[in-house]
C-alpha cells in the first residue's frame, strides 16, 4: 500500500498494560469484540458476560445458525402450499411431521437463546413469550385436527394463521419489528383521520338513500339502485377508491344532470381531501417514530462501544486509551475477513497521530467505519503489456485506448443504442431491420473487445463490477439465440417461437445499458440500490399480511369458485361452478380463476385487491356465494393493506431516497476518504469511468492527444482505495445518517433505562420555542 510506511522522526508511546493471564486477556477481547459487533449491527441483545455465554452468543450469532432458522420459518410457511387447500397435495402425516420439526427448530433456537441471556431479561421479553405460546398453541391445534381427521371429521387449522409469528419475533427480524411498532404507534393518530372519514361516507350513505332511494332507479343489471343503506356505504366506500367509478353514478347522472354534483362533491371530500390527509399523517408520524426507534439504536450502539472501549482500555499519561495492538486484534475479530491495507487505512484514521494507540473518541468510530464499505482497488498492468509491450504501447495502440477512454466513444454507442431501440420497435420480417439486427450485434462485441482490449480483464469483470458482467452477458446471450434461430430457420422451414420470444427479449434488455450512461440515471439507480434493504424490509411486513388473510380466505372461501377450461361450455363453466353467481359481474367477466383454492391462487387475489381496481366485482362475488358480511373481509384488507401500510410504505421510501440521494457525507465517511487522499491512495467514482475499477484514470481527457494521461496511467499501479456505491452495510447504519448530526460525539447518552423509554415526545417538544427548533 503506498505511504504504509510511518512517517520518520513520529515518537511512539508504549503504553503499559497491567500484566493479564494470556486466557483472561482472550477473553477481554472477545467480549469487547460481542460488544462492537453489536454496536455495528445494532443488535440490543442483552446477554450473560461469562466466558461460556460470550461463546454461546458468537455462535448464536453466527451467519449458519441465522441461515438455518430463516430455512425452517421459509419451510414452515411454505408448508400452506401442501395442505388442503393444496396447489401441490401431501398427506397429513407428511406436513405434520414438517411442521413439528420446524417447531423443534424453533425452540432449539429459544433455548440456545435463554443460554446467552439473563432470565429475569428472557422471561420480560415479549417476543420469547410470543414464540413459545405460538409453539404450544401450533401443537395443541396439530392434535385436534389429527384427532378429527382419524374419524373423517373436517375442522379448520386455525394455528396456520399464526405462522407469521416465527418471522416477526425471532431477533433477526428486527427490521419487521420495528415497522410494526412504527404502524402500532401510527395508528392513535390515524384513528381520528379514519373516523372522521368513516362519518363523511355515512352521511353521505344516508343523502344517496334518501335523494335516490325513493326515485325507483334501477342498475345496469336491473336491481334496485341505492335502497339499501349497507349497500350504499359499500358502494360509496369503494368510490373512494374509485374502482368503481362512473358505474356507480350513471343511474342517478341518466335520470338528471344535476345529481352528478353530488358524485363530484364526495370525490373531492373523500378521495383527495381525506385520503391525502391519511398520507400527510402517516408520513408525519412515521417519520417521527422513526426518529425515535433511530436515536435509542444511536444511543445503545454508543454505549456498547463504550463498554467495549472500558474493556480494553490502558491508560497513558492523563487519558484513558487502546492500544494498536489490541485495537487490530479487535477489529480483525469483529470482520474476520478484512484485508491488511484495509485494516491500515482504518487504523490511520483512528490513530491520527500516530501514537500507537487509539483514543476514546476515534474507538467509538470504530463500529461506524466497520459499516462503511471501502473498495480495495489492485490496478494491475493489462496481460498484453507484459506479452507484447512494443505493441501494446505503440502509437496505434495507444490511440486506439485513448479513444475507449473518451467520453465521445460512450456518447457514440449511447446514439447506437437509440437507433437500435427504433430498430427493434420496427417490423423485424422485412430483410433491412432483419440484416441490421447483426450490425448492431456486431457492433455491441466490438465494443467489449474493444474494452477488454483497453481495460485491465481481471478489473473489468471484477466482483463489483454488476453492469460490465450484465453487459457481456446479455451480448453473448444474443448472439448465441440468434445463431441458433437462423441455424433453424436455414435448416427448414421450422421457425422455433421460444427461440424467438428469446431473442427478441435479449434485444430490449441491451437498452438497459442507457442506463450506465446517463449520470443521473445511474445516481437514482444507485440510489434504489442503496435502499434496497429497506425495500425488503416492507417485503417482509407485506408477506406477513398476505400470509394471515391468504389463510384467512383459504378457509372462508375455499372450494367456493372454481375455474374450467376455456373450452368448457357447459352451464356450471359459465358460473365458476356455483349457481349463486349467475348473472353477477363476477362470472360475466370470467374472474373464475381468482379464487382461495390453494395459497397462490389466494396471494394473486390478494395482489389484485392492493391494486384496488375491480376489487368490488371480486368483493361482490364471494359475498354472493358466502354471505354479504364477507365484504366486510375485503373492506378489512383494503384498510390494512392500502390505506395503512402502503401509505407507511411511501413514506418509508421517500424517506429512505431522500436520505440516500440528498444528504451530505458523514463524518465518518468525510474522515475515511481525507485519510485516503492524506495517504495518496484515493481513487475518486467518477475517475473511474462509471464505476469500473480499471487502470483508466485519464477518463477525463479533454481530447485524444497528450502525454500526460499516458505518465498519470503508468505511474497508477499498486493498491488504491474508493468509498463503494453501496456505502453501508446494514439497513440501519443508512437511516442512522438522518439523525447523527444531532449526538455530539462527547454524549454519552442518557442510562439504558431512559433510552428503552425513549418516546417521540422527548424529541418534538410539545410547545417548542424559536430556541428549540433552531
């Protein structure tokens, strides 16, 4: 690493630690290293400070315990896809068996973990108790259902609607955990809002009984239009969403004109004034929770690291500090798999002085520069430099690296990509689009053999390196479908339409590569890279309530429609199977195959009712073959899922984006990458010819002439260090930027009483001044 040497004439102080037995001393570290790790990834897991207990906690930890308990929650949910209703049928014994494994699983994983914690600790925590209910209820409903099925009776397993219960609890979900408490401390607000629109739809209910009820309109299907107060609610209620818009108005806009203001008048009232205020409260006191639930994570990681610093500290002169020595020993434990320059650009950052030891101060970074990813750069010579370097750097060849490099050459294949895209859109049977096709394939391979040619091999296919691996992938994969679908065609008259849909699909995906191009474009990429995590986490919330209505609806409505064959035309085919839907909207547009007849069919009607539009029809329809009060299901749904978590959703993301794409660096990052540029070894994202870790640092040349690019790109050899795209390794760590400017690095934070007590009221004064909110 250029500059590892320390500099000549700097004095080191040696600072004495009192002697330790080798075995204590181990131990020391191990704990302080829980702690860091810990703090790193915000885990709040209080447990036991013994030897036996800190090794329990690291292998409870361990990356193989957390994959096999995600694969036995991932197997228990699945196993709804095996049961009656069943998409692929097993027996009874088969899922029983499964499931009680799980269980055992699942309990194996509580034990190991009251092995690490206090009991007093164990038995408050709700989440152990939630599991171990879920456990004995799981089984008791196991043996009910088995008994009953012995003697031919059917009952319902109503324990399957609890499994989410496993995902949510378990410490590693606690991303899922905290969005649920987010929406748990949203709702009080959001009550008010969803009451006081409630009271708007039943006005409004009651002004359509009694402005048309009386008239003798009649629908489309010719019943009686808007006698019936609980039909008019659910008709009104479903306007907001507007899924049923103008349908539900016709009648009464057929008979006068006038009546249409009435329509408009609910629409402004309810589906802009009041499902606008739903998202302005969500997002307001989302983002207030959250703030809350971040600065108690600030707060705890600040104290584990000051617990882990008391460890370790020794002190020299006046203060209190860690040595270098125990300080790598401690990082290398933390991330086993750090490299060595990578750990010595982080201890020239904490040890500025380079005094061989650490301060208070700089150790409680530590855990901050752990999560920042730093990219080790090896630029290496190009393998044809070494083979033939007269050739490599003759003249031509250096005129030709120099053209790959300028930005004219991407510019030029941007505008290739364009005329491609127009190409594609146009009809491929005539000869010129077919024949052009394999100009613009020609031209893509030239391209990257012009690459590979310029640019270091190994660096361009680097593990980083997603759109250079996605690029060539898709290139070859083009050309390969399209040799063999003109090696078909020229063989016979067979034309394969698999090939075909191939080729033609490979063709739209190389105008991803516009992407790579457009600098904003690729930022806002980055970006959604960036909150990907977040993302998920909602991924995870969605799957939990999908799950508990898909089973929900599994055993209300199951076996109730059917779907035929198209080629059915049979009377029963007509009607999904059940004569309640004769007539209804729900069979005259063919809806059969949205049913609760097995987990996917019910995860897809779930997705079709979040989209919202026709979700009436569906509603009307299981209400017709069940009873009226089933809508109330689907009413249900819609607030749970649309009005509330969607909303919660939007907010998360907007949130997250701003967080990514808008803030400044932190401190964290600001000191890593001075220290970079301190030692010499930076190399700056934009330098490096849109994320690619290759030897092309004259990228920025103005023109294709000079020297001075060719002397800056020899004398870059060696290893060189970049801040990644995707700086944080941890969902948290990125959110925690929001607020970090708030903490003073001297605060301590208040006791781990007050911090789990921590309320948003502590944070937004209820009566702020122009001193407080500044």
């Amino acid at each position: 690493m250029p500059g590892a040497g320390r500099a000549a004439g700097v004095r080191r102080l040696r600072p004495q630690r009192p002697e330790e037995p080798p075995a204590r001393e181990d131990e020391d570290l191990l704990l302080a290293a829980a702690y860091v790790s810990d703090a790193q990834y915000n885990r709040n897991v209080p447990f036991e400070t013994s030897p036996r207990a800190i090794r329990l906690y690291y292998f409870y930890n361990h990356w193989t315990m957390q994959v096999a308990i995600y694969f036995f929650i991932c197997v228990d949910l699945s196993l709804a896809l095996f049961e009656e209703p069943a998409l692929f049928p097993l027996p009874f014994l088969a899922t029983s068996i499964a499931e009680v494994l799980c269980l055992t699983a699942f309990f194996g994983r509580l034990v190991h973990f009251a092995k690490v914690t206090p009991q007093m600790v164990f038995w408050k925590d709700t989440k152990n108790i939630c599991i171990m209910v879920t456990i004995v209820l799981t089984l008791i409903d196991l043996i009910i259902y088995g008994s009953l099925e012995a003697v031919n009776i059917h009952s319902i397993r109503w324990s399957r609607a609890l499994r989410p219960v496993f995902l949510i609890n378990f410490p590693e979900s606690r991303q899922i955990r905290r969005t649920f408490r987010s929406i748990r401390n949203t709702l009080p607000d959001i009550l008010y809002v969803f009451l006081l629109f409630m009271f708007s739809v039943l006005i409004f209910s009651l002004m359509a009984l009694k402005l048309f009820g009386v008239r003798s309109l009649k629908t489309v299907e010719g019943l009686p239009y808007f006698t019936d107060i609980l039909e008019i609610a659910f008709e009104l209620y479903v306007l907001v969403t507007t899924a049923n818009s103008p349908d539900v108005m016709m009648p009464a806009y057929n008979f006068s004109r006038w009546y249409s203001l009435y329509f408009i008048t609910y629409i402004i009232i309810n589906t802009y004034i009041f499902m606008s205020v739903f998202l302005a409260v969500v997002y307001n006191n989302y983002r207030k929770h959250l703030k809350n639930e971040i600065l108690k994570l600030a707060y705890l990681k600040r104290r584990k690291m000051i617990e882990a610093f008391n460890i370790l500290k020794v002190k020299v002169g006046t203060e209190f500090v860690v040595t270098e020595a125990q300080w790598k020993r401690l990082a290398k434990i933390v991330m086993p798999h750090i490299s060595s320059p990578h750990l010595e650009l982080l201890l020239r950052i904490s040890d500025e002085g380079q005094k061989g030891h650490v301060d208070k101060m700089n150790f409680l970074r530590l855990a901050d520069l752990l999560n920042i990813q730093v990219v080790a750069i090896n630029i290496k010579r190009h393998p044809l430099e070494d083979w033939m370097p007269r050739v490599y750097q003759s003249s031509a060849s250096l005129l030709v690296q120099r053209m790959v490099r300028h930005r004219i050459f991407v510019w030029v294949y941007d505008v290739i990509i364009l005329v491609n895209a127009i190409f594609i859109a146009l009809d491929e049977k005539k000869p010129f689009i077919s024949n052009a096709e394999w100009l613009f394939l020609s031209l893509y391979i030239i391209e990257i053999l012009l690459k590979l040619y310029t640019y270091e091999p190994r660096a361009y296919f680097g593990r980083k390196q997603f759109w250079n691996w996605f690029d060539t992938l898709i290139i070859i994969a083009a050309l390969v479908a399209t040799v063999a679908n003109a090696t078909i065609q020229s063989a016979g008259n067979y034309n394969s339409q698999q090939i075909l849909d191939i080729v033609l699909i490979l063709r739209i995906l190389r105008l991803l590569r516009i992407i790579v191009s457009i600098q904003r474009f690729r930022l806002i990429v980055t970006t959604l890279i960036n909150i990907g995590p977040t993302i998920l986490t909602f991924g995870g919330l969605v799957l939990v309530v999908y799950y508990v209505f898909a089973i929900i609806g599994m055993e209300a409505f199951q076996g109730k429609v059917w779907f035929f064959d198209p080629n059915f035309t049979t009377p029963e085919a007509q009607v999904c199977g059940n004569p309640a839907l004769t007539g209804s909207a729900f069979a005259r547009d063919h809806y059969c195959k949205n049913n609760f007849n097995d987990l996917a069919s019910s995860f897809i009607v779930l997705m079709e009712l979040t989209v919202v539009n026709q979700w009436h029809v569906l509603a009307g329809g299981f209400a017709l073959v069940t009873h009226q009060a089933a809508k109330l299901y689907f009413i249900s749904f819609h607030i749970v899922v649309v009005i509330l978590i969607v909303n919660i959703f939007i907010a998360f993301i907007l949130e997250a984006f701003f967080v990514a794409y808008s803030l400044e660096k932190s401190e964290v990052e600001t000191a890593i990458e001075k220290k970079i540029q301190e030692l010499g070894v930076g190399v700056q994202e934009e330098e490096m010819q849109d994320g690619k870790l290759i030897d092309n640092m004259d990228a920025k040349d103005s023109g294709f002439s000079g020297d001075d690019g060719d002397n800056k790109r020899k004398a870059l050899k060696g290893l060189y260090f970049r801040i990644a795209s995707k700086k944080y390794r941890t969902v948290d760590a990125l959110l925690q930027q929001m607020f970090e400017s708030e903490i003073t690095p001297e605060d301590e934070g208040p006791s781990l009483d007050e911090i789990l007590n921590l309320s948003p009221s502590d944070i937004y004064p209820k009566n702020p001044s122009f001193g407080n909110s500044a």
